[in-house]
C-alpha cells in the first residue's frame, strides 16, 4: 500500500460526498429489479431492519455547502436550523426521488415535525416518524420498542413485497455487527495515531457508510485502515481533541479542515452516531427484535436526545470518551439552532469543568464558509492546551 | 454564577384594565397557589413541578403535592415584564440566545434568587415530573434544574402521534410507566399511598369542568362571539390546564365562567377585552401558535382596535383537545390519563394539525387563519409556513404570519405586527367584496 492507495479511496469516499444526486444509490436500484431504498436521518434508526427487507438503507444528513437553497428557505423562518431547509430543498428538486421511504427519527421537535410535512408534500411516498423509548426498563420501555420495530418490519415488508424472516434479521445483524466493529477499530486507530487517520479522512470514510451498501463500507472502512498504515505520516505536535455536538446537522467538510489545520487532532466525535449508535455487538442468535431493542436500551451511546436518568450520570459519557481517547480538551460544535446540542451544552460545560478539562464553544451551520474565526478559536484552544499541559 | 443584573422600569402607569367575575377569581386562585407554593415545606408539603401539556395534575393531588408549572410561571412573569432580565440573566451564564426563552426565564428567575411572580419566594421542587408531551425541550428543562439545583426527576415518556392516531402500543406504554414508575416515585417522595379512589374523584371533577370548558370555546361559533378565543381563551384555560384542574374550586370558576359567557352570549355581546368590550366584530379569525406574553396587552389591543375577534386558536388546546371529545374518565383513571396526555396538541402530527385547523376555519365561519411564530417553540413553529400554505389551499380562506416569541421581549415589534395585521385585515375586506360582487 502507498499513499496513492489512501488517496484513491479518499477520492472515491469525496465524490460519494459529493454526489448529492444519489446516483449511487440510483445504480444499486438499477443493478436488479424490484429494489427499494429507504432514507433515514440523524440520529438513529435500525439499518438492520431495512436491509432484512432487502433494501439500501440512506442516510439523509442535508445538503452540506454545496446545495444552494431556494425553495426550502420557504418553509422555514430564520430561526430553525438548516437541514430540515437543505432536505426539503433536495426533495423539491427531485434529488430524494430515488427513495421509496423516509425515516425521521425522535431526536428533536424539528425533525420530529419534518416527518409530518414530508407526508404532506410527498404523497405515496413511505413516511415514519420513529420513536424509540425514553424509558429505559426491559418491561416498559423495551417492549414498547420490540413492538415498533415490529411494526416498522410489518411496513418495510409491504413495502418490499415479502415478509422480513427472523433468520434474514439475524444476518443483517451480523453484517452490522461486522460493520460497527471496522467502525469501532477505525475509531481506536485514530485514537491511537491520529497523524495517521486525520478526521478530514475519517470523516468521508464513515459518510460513505451514508450511502454504501453495509457489505462494501466494511470492506471500504478495513481497506482505509490498511492502507492508511501501510503509508507512514509524519507526527505533528497537535492537541488531541474530542468534538462534540454535530451529531445531526453536519459541518462543513472545510471546517474539519479548519480545526486540524489550527493545531488540534481529533481523536473522538459524534458525527454520523448511526455507526456507533450500539457499542458492542448486538446478539446473532435469538429474537433478532428483542436483541436488538436489548442493545437500544443498555449499550448504547450517550447523548443531548437521550434522557439522562440519573443526575449523576450526566456528562459521564462524555468525560469517559475523554479519558478513552485521551482527549486533552472538548470542542463543542454545535449547529445554530440546534436545541438538543445547545440545550445540552452548559450541563455538559459543568461537568467537564467538575473533572478540568477544558473546552470551547462555537456554532456552525452546515453551509458556513467563514473559517478564520473558527480556525482562530481551535488554534487559541490548542495552543492554551499545550501550554497548561507544558506547565 | 454570573451576577444578575438590574433592568430600567417603565414609569408609565398602566391604564386600568376591564375585568370579568371569572377573571377575579382565577387571579384569587393563581396568587393561592403562590402562597401555598411559598409555605408548602413549612407546612410539610411537598412541591412537585411539572409542565403544562400532559400533565398528571389529577395524579399529583393524589399526594398532596404543591404544584408548580414552570411554563406558567415564566408566562406570568413575563405579563409583569420581568422577564427581559431572567433571560439576560441565563444567557449571561451560558445559556445559548438560540434557544427556548421559556427556559431561561425559569433560569433567571432562580438565578435571581427564585421569587415567584407574585413576589414570594418559589422553593425548590421536591419531584420534576416530566410529562414529555409534545415539546423536546422540556427533557432539557428538567436536566438543567436538576443539574444545578437537584432533585429527582420522573420521566414520563409519552411517545408523538407520528401515524395520526394513537396505537394501542403508545396508550400501553403510558400507563404502564404511570403505574410502574411514576406512581411508586410519587408515593416514595410524598410519603402517601396511592389512592385510585381518590383519582377518581378528582377526575370526575375534572369531566365537570371540562364540559363547561368546552361550553366556553364553542360559544365563540355564535355571531357575534361571546368571548375571544385566544387572548381570551388564555384565561379561560389557566385553570383547566394548570394546578386547579380535578379541584372543586376549577369546578366552581367554570360554572362562574360559563355563566358570565352564556350571559353575555344571550344579550347578544361582543368579548370583554381589558379596553372595553368590542362592541362591533368585524373579523372573525382562528390563530395557530401561543401568544406573546411580554406585551400582551397591546398586542390584544391590535385586534380589539380592528374588531377583530379570534373564534378558535391551537394554543388553548395545549393542554388538553376536549373540545372534539375526550373527557378524563374515572371509570379507566390510568388509560385515560395515558390518552390525556398522547392527545395534547403539540403531540398531534401535521396532517392533524392542518385538519383541526381547517375544521375551525369552516365550524366557527372564520375569515381567515393568522399565524403567530414563536422564536423559542420549534415544537409549534417548525413547518408553520406549509400549515399556512395547505389552509389557505384547502379552505380558499387568506392566511397571515407574524413573528414574536414568549417571554422575551427583544422579539416583539410592534410596529411589524401592526403593519403586518392592517395588511392583513386589508385582504380579508378586499376579499369579502370581491365574493360580494361574484354574488351579485
């Protein structure tokens, strides 16, 4: 492997990034008949049910900033955020036509109310809002979740034409499995060696997870891995930082750039969560349903959607990516708007300064293109990183 | 902690305001509370806080608790403009100008040093119950005062009406948190056993109060209307959705309301508004999201001065639809609870939304649907614009957007407003003579 290696599925990872047309998407349909592709959006949804029905799950995460918006300007007052605008914008224009279903999962009042206007303005289309509980009791909580995923099998079989097996739930799981855990190594190894893995990469790699179908993002996460090691990078003396707060609206892919090129190594965040969404390997044996409600419930991540219930817990997820990555500081990055994120924020600001890490803040949107304020503010915060540490 | 800090006053002495009998007695009941809010732990109360839509008020008399509802207490703080400086307060603390002002009024308030709105103090809650009905925020509420001031924190998860109904799954979901974990907490935190009985009583007070509720909304279909439908109906629903429902005394002030309205319908008047009554209707609209409330007088005053009279709004059905049906039923306490909650308008999908407000348009024969846009509530506001463009296909009927926010000030022009409402009642007259011309 050579640094050509890297590059070329850097490449491959940048126009799948770029192609917000979905022509891959529309091949894979093309490639046999009968096929059917369900979008999803941040934060959650179980891929696993979607691709047991034999369809490509895709993940909707806006228009990015290369999608000027026009049309979903009009829906929206300048108060909401921007993905609900960029998503409506690539609906409208025929980008999304490729999707049989959407999926609009409970992260916040936004999204939550986009699912409704989505079945309004695209009549015949599947539409689901899909809750997951809040209640985390195996008795309350998770049977309440093993009958939605029931029902969301039951829909996504009529929509395919034929029943989802309990044995083709179970291989999906597998695959996801295999999925999350090139996911989780992926993330060790940047962790490890982030001159290796810079999050400009990592960050298109785990995107085409967005689009690729879960077999051949597997391959696409190992292959990066591989060929990324296999291609010596020199080791700058960066802060190591974790990023958090961009798990719905994503950020420009120059603003990753940005807050690399001022100093800092990024070696934990909270992007695309669907990847990592269960920590650990979700049972292949059993009620695929009931193992996969198992997971939802007690070994899943932590974040601004999730009830917290128990006040002590608060934040210690976080402080505990911290301390696995051995992160020096948090940069939260949160979309304008975003009340999840920013409702979030001085909870999670306390307890880092409870355990003294230090942290910064800004806003973004996932169009914004001025980055000398960011880059100036994550290069301050590396630099006061190195120096307390050197003190 | 950040340092409050002082706000200029308005010297400007308020013109007397017009008031009903059944106005009186709410502002009797709501300054009560305070008072028992104030002297609850001297007494050996405990006090619960728990949010507007869905919420167990039934349930928490069950164990005596004091009760306390954040979102009402920001409202009236902020109709005593007190909440400009709550807000700066939070943000000063680091708190995001981005998000729900409601939130960081309750914030500022206690960073203030927790003086309730009638100036007793508001001590800390002994239980958060969070009925998370329809608005995300409200998780985030709760985690932030429990954050910083303690407290134990129930939730009660009631899941969104995505496919427009409520599945028997969401319904089962509900009561069984009620009976497994809500009621154990209350009974472990208050100190009393759980009572169904005494559920019961106090839900067929509730059917009681919520008949001559429904009395009151409805009367506005009669020409002219009796009553304003949302500046008024505010006061209408204070008590129905906040700590009084389930209580003789919420059953008492409905049959003093429906009494004053039912009079007033029967002589053939207009609403009282705090100028005067409106003496002659000449709009009749429905309104979609809550109202202002730092201003809310004058904003009042921007219809009552056009005569224009609102039938039916969206925001009086926050806690509680029972004006297409449900009742709380004492005979299944616990399921009606459950569907209480589900049912609460901010927990209804779109399409039902824009159904509801279609049926006010045709039941209540409104001239047209004015949209007013919260900055802090995506709950209500995300997607407004298409509910405008879908009632206005739907019904022919013009449709209008104004833009404030809750409770902080820095979000209400009235000079926007105003222009915008004069344009608007421009087009409803511009549109009645053209229909009359079609006629003739």
């Amino acid at each position: 492997m050579t640094t050509d290696a890297v590059a070329k599925i850097i490449e491959r990872c940048q126009a799948l990034y770029e192609d917000l047309d979905f022509e891959g998407v529309k091949r894979w349909k093309a490639a046999a008949p009968g096929r059917k592709a369900v979008g999803y959006m941040p934060l959650y949804v179980p891929r696993e049910i979607i691709h047991a029905a034999g369809m490509l799950p895709v993940g909707i995460l806006g228009g990015g900033d290369q999608l000027e918006v026009i049309q979903g300007d009009a829906y929206y007052q300048s108060y909401i955020c921007r993905i609900p605008r960029s998503t409506i914008e690539l609906g409208l224009t025929g980008k999304l036509d490729c999707l049989d279903g959407m999926l609009f999962p409970s992260i916040c009042d936004v999204i939550r109310n986009l699912s409704g206007m989505w079945q309004i303005m695209f009549q015949g289309k599947y539409v689901r809002y899909f809750d997951v509980p809040q209640n985390f009791d195996d008795a309350i909580g998770g049977e309440y979740y093993v009958r939605e995923l029931q029902v969301l099998r039951e829909d996504l079989a009529k929509l395919a034409g034929a029943d989802v097996s309990d044995a083709a739930l179970r291989g999906s799981i597998a695959l996801y499995n295999e999925n999350r855990r090139a996911v989780r190594d992926l993330y060790a190894y940047r962790s490890r060696e982030p001159w290796q893995a810079p999050t400009s990469e990592v960050y298109l790699v785990l995107r085409a997870g967005m689009l690729l179908p879960v077999e051949e993002h597997t391959r696409l996460v190992r292959d990066y891995l591989a060929a990324t090691a296999a291609a010596p990078r020199p080791k700058r003396d960066n802060a190591r930082v974790a990023l958090t707060g961009a798990f719905c609206e994503q950020p420009p892919l120059a603003l990753i750039k940005s807050i690399e090129m001022a100093g800092c190594y990024i070696v934990d965040d909270d992007f695309m969560l669907v990847l990592r969404w269960l920590l650990d390997d979700v049972p292949e044996s059993g009620d695929p349903l009931h193992n996969l409600a198992q997971s939802f419930l007690h070994r899943s991540v932590s974040t601004a959607s999730k009830f917290e219930a128990r006040r002590e817990d608060k934040g210690k997820y976080l402080v505990q990516q911290v301390r696995d990555t051995a992160a020096e500081g948090v940069i939260f990055a949160a979309p304008s708007f975003c009340d999840p994120a920013l409702l979030d924020r001085p909870m999670l600001l306390e307890v880092l300064a409870q355990h003294g890490i230090p942290c910064t803040a800004f806003k973004y949107a996932e169009n914004t293109g001025q980055m000398a304020p960011i880059r100036e503010q994550a290069g301050t915060f590396a630099d006061s990183i190195k120096l307390w540490s050197a003190a | 902690m950040s340092t409050p800090i002082a706000m200029p006053v308005s010297k400007k002495p308020p013109a007397p305001v017009q008031k009903e009998d059944a106005m009186l007695l709410q502002k009797e009941m709501i300054n009560s509370n305070y008072h028992d809010l104030a002297v609850a732990h001297d007494v050996g109360r405990k006090i619960s806080a728990t949010f507007v839509p869905g919420n167990l008020n039934e349930l928490l008399m069950c164990f005596n608790f004091a009760r306390s509802l954040p979102e009402t207490n920001a409202l009236q703080n902020a109709l005593r403009k007190r909440t400009g400086k709550m807000i700066m307060d939070a943000e000063r603390d680091g708190h995001s100008e981005d998000v729900c002002t409601y939130v960081k009024a309750d914030l500022g308030m206690m960073l203030g040093g927790n003086l309730g709105p009638t100036g007793e103090p508001l001590p800390k809650p002994d239980v958060l119950l969070l009925s998370y009905t329809g608005c995300f925020t409200f998780m985030k509420w709760f985690e932030l005062i429990r954050q910083k001031y303690g407290g134990e924190a129930i939730m009660l998860h009631v899941p969104y009406q995505g496919d427009g109904r409520i599945a028997p799954n969401m319904r089962d979901y509900v009561v069984k948190q009620i009976k497994d974990n809500v009621i154990p907490a209350l009974e472990r935190i208050s100190g009393v056993k759980f009572d169904i009985d005494r559920l019961r009583e106090y839900m067929r007070e509730s059917q009681k109060a919520e008949e001559n509720l429904v009395r009151v909304l409805q009367s506005a279909k009669h020409r002219p209307s009796p009553i304003d439908g949302y500046f008024g109906a505010v006061y209408y629903i204070g008590p129905m959705f906040t700590a009084f429902r389930g209580s003789p005394e919420a059953t008492r002030y409905y049959d003093v309301l429906w009494s004053e309205v039912e009079a007033r319908m029967r002589d053939g008047k207009g609403p009282i508004t705090p100028e005067g009554e409106i003496t002659e209707e000449k709009f009749r609209l429905v309104v979609e999201g809550p109202p202002n409330w730092t201003n809310f007088r004058d904003f009042w005053k921007m219809f009552s001065d056009e005569g224009a009279v609102v039938v039916a709004s969206t925001y009086s059905k926050v806690g509680g639809i029972y004006d297409f049906g449900f009742r709380h039923d004492a005979d299944r306490p616990l399921e009606s609870l459950a569907e209480y909650c589900l049912g609460c308008y901010t927990n209804l999908n779109f399409p039902q939304r824009i159904d509801m407000i279609c049926r006010y348009l045709e039941d209540y024969q409104a001239d047209g649907l004015l949209i007013n846009s919260i900055k802090s509530c995506n709950s209500f506001s995300a997607g407004q614009l298409l509910i405008m463009r879908e009632v206005e296909k739907r019904t022919g009927k013009p449709a209008a957007f104004i833009e404030s926010d809750l409770v902080d000030p820095r979000y209400f022009s009235a000079a926007n407003i105003r222009n915008r409402l004069e344009s608007y009642f421009q087009m409803i007259k511009q549109k009645r003579a053209a229909q009359a011309a079609t006629v003739h």
